[in-house]
C-alpha cells in the first residue's frame, strides 16, 4: 500500500499536537524538578528537626537524672534528719528521766 501524504490542515494538525506534548512534557519535566527540590527541602528541615528534637531529649534526660540525683540526696538527708531527730528525742527522754529522779 502506498503511503499517503497527509493534507496541509492535517500536517499542521500534527505539528501541533507534537509542539503540545513537547510542552506538555517540558512541564512535567519541570514540576518534577520542582518536587524534587521540595522534596529535599523537605528532607533537610526533617533532618533538622529530629535533630533539635535528639537535643531537647537529650537535655530532658540530662535534667531528670539530675532530678533524680537530688531527689536521692534529699531522701538521704531526710533520713539522716529523721536519725537525729530520734537520737535527740531518745537523749531528751533519757534526760527527762534523770531530771525527774533527780527531783525525787
């Protein structure tokens, strides 16, 4: 079978359609480039972020195990108040006892 020319109308048609698929395509193309730079923006303001996040943590730690450490030397010194305090009241009632066979 031959092949036939096409018409002027339809070549021009051709052209066209061929000029809107390469400009079609040159937008693809270049919204692709668009959301690859999004998405590496996006991936560089992430990695910043658990970073700062890793440092909050860390810092929260670091200020719990000091909490902790003077909870600890609290509960220590309280109970070596609570010891005195014993001992002062053992001494008191020891002295209360010697003073009262004193007066008798």
């Amino acid at each position: 079978l031959p092949i036939m020319a096409p018409c002027t109308g339809e070549l021009s048609k051709l052209f066209l359609v061929r000029d809107q698929r390469r400009s079609a395509l040159a937008r693809a193309i270049a919204l692709g480039r668009q959301l690859d730079d999004k998405a590496s923006e996006l991936r560089r303001e992430a990695e910043v972020e658990q970073s700062e996040a890793r440092e909050r943590i860390s810092a929260m730690a670091l200020g719990t195990a000091r909490a902790e450490a003077r909870s600890q030397a609290l509960e220590e010194s309280l109970e070596e108040a609570r010891c005195e305090v014993s001992n002062l009241q053992h001494r008191l009632s020891s002295l209360r006892r010697l003073l009262e066979a004193r007066r008798e």
